[in-house]
C-alpha cells in the first residue's frame, strides 16, 4: 500500500483517464514504470484509469485498485525483438469511445499514441502528451529510413493531436519548442525514496562485487545502442575499480565481451536493484539522449554521486561538483579519466555523495502524481467535452 500526503484542494473531481502506453508489461523500460506510478497514483486519488496498450493483462495496482488494460493488435519492431508496439494505421474511434474517457493520457506516443490522439480529437476527448522518447535520436542511431528528420516530421504531427504536451525536463522542453512542438509545459519524474535510500547499502553485497574493497562504479540501463554503454569499456579496465551493469537489451552479449572485467547483473528490482545501487560509489551514465534518465534520480536518492553526459534530462539533477558531475563530449578515455580522479579523492566523492540524496529529496510520486493530475483537470474544464475538434 502506498503513502501518499493529504488529497490537495482542487483534486477531489474523479476523472476516467485512459492511458495509452506504447509499450507495457511484461516490457520493463522507463515508459512502463511510469505507466505503472501514474496509473497507481490516479486510482489512489479516486481517479478511474484504464490502460490501453498492444500488451498485458488487467491487474491489481500496487495500491490494490483492480485496473483494466485493453489490447490493441500488435508487433514485434525490427532489430528491437523485445519490444511490442501496436501495429501503424488503427482506427481506434469505436474503441477509445466504447471507454468513455473525460481526459487521454499519452504515455511517450508514436504509433498507438498517434492513433488514439487522433480517436480522441474526434470525439472530442481532451489529450495530453507526454515526450519521454527522444524518436529522432532513437531514429538516427538505429540508421531508421528518413533519419532524424523524418522522426521530427511525425512526432510534431503526433503532439499535434494532444491539446498539451509534458515534457520532463529543462532540455527536452527547449528541444520540443525548436522543433514547433507545444503547447508545451514541464512535468517531471517522481523518485521513490523508500526503494532508493542510503539505508540499503550492503557491505556483504560490496565485499562480493568488489573484493579487493575497489571503488564500486554502476549503471543501470536498458542493454541497447542508443544508451552508448560500450564508452564504459576503458572506465572498466580500470585498476581499483569494479563495473556492475544492472539491465538487459539486445546489446548484453557484444557488452559482456567489450567488458569482461564487468559484473553483469541483469534485470533487477524492488529491493535488490535498492540494494544494489544504494551500494554503489559511483553511478556512471553515457547516455546523450536520455529525456530525463530516471535512473540517475534513483541513484541520487540511495545517495550515489553520478557521473553523466552533459547533455539532455539529466541536466536537471547533476549539479556539476555538488552531487555529481558533468562529461562533456563523447570520448571514453576523458570518461575513465573522470572516475580515475574520484578514485583518487574520497574527500570530494564523500562530499558529493552527501549532497546526492537531498538534491532529489522533494521529487516524490505523489508530489509530481498530483502536478499531473492539475494539467489533466485543467484540459478537463479548459476543452468543451463531446465537441469534434
């Protein structure tokens, strides 16, 4: 069961929100935890959610609300078998119609999304869109037809539909308005501060990762291209220092043999990927496209300084020199060269990992939970209902 503060004023108006997820369980990514904290938060403020989705099963949300997930015919995407989307050209008028939303909620839309914004302008539904997926950056490192371009084209063609789009960070919110995406209004990520604490650190599990007491340096990432986890390769032939990667993707084999110095752990949760982090000296993402990085936010709360590239989401939660530091560029020996240093000097990691946890202390689920539930109340009362727009 979960915690959360005192219903605030204003928030009291139940509302039927669909929320459509490109992808869903049984997929584990950043869009689908999410899903998961939005949908949990919405039916603990005595909000009716429905999940649309081309996966999953109806379930019983971590508050024990009983929510519905409807299915859409789907796919597998090429190169990425892993992931199942909802195949291109739906017409899901009848569908979204037959769910009877007063607002719909855009998880990172593209194919599903594209689709449902369009069912919900004709039935005049309001919608809003989240951006969480950087497609044009997905688009040019997976060599897709059209490259980045082609990408932009779509993505301002699926906001279109939405009467608002979110975005979770600073960055992201500049990189939508130079791309004539909007109305556009920042809404970030919330953190949970219970799975993600200092108290988890466990000295048995650090005596295990590193034996000879090295600087414990990890990630935890999604094992594909687009996060360039090869530039960690120099970092982990580091002397005095052990690499664990937490997750699974396509790249997990062509990794592990970049990195055989690496631990590879898989795809934890719960309280083993809290304990995990929270033992960690360092958390080290390379990722240049990353909308917001959630978890550089988890490891923050456990208290775990980051290093990450200066570039994207996590602008917003590296204060360079406070609680972590910037990269700048994309060379992996500068990369190594950062952690070296930090090796080197437990006075000025010791300091930044002080500043880690109380950096990200006031982002809670409910907190940001209920931000969102402002914007859908407010697209609720500022859109005529039933009108074709």
């Amino acid at each position: 069961m979960l915690h959360e503060a005192p219903l605030p004023v204003g928030l009291t108006t139940g509302l039927r929100v669909v929320v459509v997820a490109e992808t869903f369980l049984p997929a584990v990514n950043g869009v689908v935890n999410s899903v998961l904290r939005l949908v949990d938060h919405l039916a603990v403020r005595g909000h009716d959610p429905v999940v649309l989705a081309p996966s999953g099963r109806s379930y019983e949300s971590r508050c024990g609300a009983r929510v519905e997930v409807v299915t859409v015919p789907s796919m597998r995407l090429p190169r990425y078998r892993q992931l199942t989307l909802a195949r291109p050209a739906a017409d899901l008028t009848a569908v979204l119609g037959g769910m009877a939303p007063d607002v719909v909620h855009l998880a990172s839309p593209a194919v599903l999304g594209l689709a449902a914004g369009r069912a919900a302008r004709a039935l005049g539904v309001p919608s809003v869109a989240v951006f969480q997926t950087d497609l044009a950056a997905f688009a040019q490192r997976y060599r897709l037809p059209g490259g980045p371009a082609a990408a932009w084209r779509y993505l301002r063609t699926v906001h279109g539909t939405a009467d608002l789009t979110l975005a979770p960070s600073s960055a992201a919110a500049a990189l939508l308005a130079r791309q004539g995406i909007g109305p556009v209004a920042l809404w970030a990520r919330g953190v949970d501060l219970d799975q993600f604490s200092p108290c988890h650190r466990d000295e048995a599990l650090r005596a295990e990762l590193a034996p000879g007491g090295e600087l414990l340096v990890g990630v935890v990432a999604r094992l594909a291209v687009e996060k360039r986890l090869e530039l960690l390769a120099p970092l982990s032939e580091l002397p005095g220092v052990r690499l664990v990667v937490v997750g699974d993707g396509p790249q997990r084999r062509a990794l592990a043999r970049a990195m055989p110095r690496a631990r590879f752990l898989g795809q934890l949760g719960g309280a083993e990927l809290g304990a995990v982090v929270a033992s960690l000296d360092l958390f080290v993402h390379p990722g240049a496209d990353e909308t917001f990085c959630q978890a550089v936010q988890e490891a923050l709360a456990a208290g775990v300084p980051a290093v990450v590239a200066a570039s994207g989401g996590p602008l917003d939660l590296v204060r360079h020199r406070e609680n972590g530091w910037l990269w700048a560029g994309d060379d992996p020996q500068v990369l190594a060269a950062m952690v070296a240093g930090l090796r080197d000097d437990p006075a000025t990691l010791q300091a930044a990992a002080a500043a880690a946890r109380p950096s990200v202390a006031g982002r809670t689920w409910g907190r940001i939970g209920d931000e969102l539930i402002g914007h859908l109340q407010r697209l609720r009362t500022a859109v005529p209902a039933g009108a074709p727009r």
